[in-house]
C-alpha cells in the first residue's frame, strides 16, 4: 500500500482528500503547515508527497526546499490557479509536478499513479543499464553514477536522464518527454520540461566538468550529448 503525506493547512480539504486517496488504496498521513511537514516528508517509508504552495507558516517552496535538503520522495505541488512563477519556483526546487487549485481528485490521483509508476520501472525497462561516456544509469536500482559515484537525482531528473539516454543520438522533443517524464501531454506555454532539463543540467555540469551535455534543439527538443 503505497504511502502519501498531505501537507495543506486546510483540514478540511485535508480531510475529504484523505478519505478518496484511502478509498483508492493509499495510506495517507498528514501535517497542516511546513514544518511539521518538512519534519514527515522525510519518513523513509513515505512514497510521495502531496504539498500545498500557500500556507501560514513557512510556505509550500520554503517547506519543499527543506525536503530536498534531506531527500528526494516524489513531491507534487499543488499551486494557484494561472500562478506561473509559483509554478516555476516550485520545479527548480525540484518538485516532480504540480497541480492547479481547484482541481479534480481524479486528476490529482492520476498525476499521483503517474510519479509512482515512474519510481518503479517494469522489469523489461530494468533489465540493461544506460551509458553515456562514464554516466551510467540503472533503472532497476534507480540509480545514476558519474565514475561510479552516485548522483543525487529527483524522481524527474532520473527519468528525464533516462529519456534522453534512451533517445540516443535522436532528438527527444518536449511532446515525448512530457509524456514519458511526467505522464501527460505537454499544453500551451508549458515550461515544466525546460525547468527540469535546466536543473538536471546543473547537476550534470557540475559531477561531469560539462563533459556529458544537454543539448537544446530550438523550437524542438534536447539531445544528450558527450563532449570529445
């Protein structure tokens, strides 16, 4: 029974969501404001997190950068309704998705189905490692290493990597990643695909001296690439 921590002042709300997630198989746990929250989100049997933006104590971006200080369970946000820049915020803090205010349960049960199908690849996908240069990935142990020293990735950023190095030499376009990353099609004006590519960029810059790249197609996609 996979498990999933609320984080949402709003007890109510709190509440009837707890008793949908509970009827479709979820434990669910609970905190109503960021530091109780940031303190649970780092239960090791927890499986994701479910972490309001608004909250009277410390913010839901405050709260998700104390997360990932500590670890990297799935987080997906739940944001204002048309507030990009809470959005973004919340993606470079390397929350996996997020969900606008109001929403349908079931469109958050979906997202939730989605991040945890990702953290458990089927075994055809887990059977080979990837490789590019000296970056190896294992989906079966959702594991990376850059010289057989383990990077810290989110749940985005592995399968992202992942896509790419199963693309090859062709080019992922951010329709395909937006499926196969996040689990839904890509819509107007979406920049969850480039926040992730740039976080997961970084990471890659820094553990590799820029010798494993992320190329940017304009107008197209991204392509992995190992520099001579």
């Amino acid at each position: 029974m996979p498990k999933v921590l609320l984080i949402d002042d709003d007890a109510a709300l709190t509440g009837m969501l707890t008793e949908f997630l509970r009827g479709e198989g979820f434990e669910i746990a609970a905190a109503f404001n960021g530091l109780e929250g940031a303190a649970a989100a780092l239960d090791p049997g927890l499986d994701a997190v479910i972490l309001d933006v608004m909250m009277p104590d410390i913010s839901g971006i405050e709260t998700l950068q104390r997360i990932r200080a500590q670890s990297a369970v799935p987080v997906i946000m739940l944001t204002a309704k048309g507030d990009e820049e809470e959005r973004v915020a919340g993606l470079e803090m390397g929350a996996d998705d997020y969900i606008a205010k109001p929403y349908y349960p079931r469109e958050l049960l979906a997202r939730l189905k989605a991040v945890l199908r990702r953290q458990n690849p089927s075994t055809a996908q887990s059977s080979q490692y990837l490789a590019a240069g000296r970056l190896r990935l294992l989906p079966a142990r959702r594991l990376v290493t850059f010289d057989a020293r383990p990077m810290e990735l989110t749940t985005c950023e592995f399968d992202l990597l992942q896509a790419l190095l199963r693309s090859g030499d062709a080019v992922a376009t951010k329709d395909e990643l937006s499926l196969s990353v996040l689990g839904r099609r890509r819509e107007a004006y979406d920049r969850s695909i480039d926040v992730h590519v740039s976080n997961l960029r970084k990471k890659l810059d820094t553990v590799s001296g820029r010798t494993i790249e992320i190329e940017t197609i304009r107008a197209v996609g991204y392509r992995l690439r190992v520099a001579a």
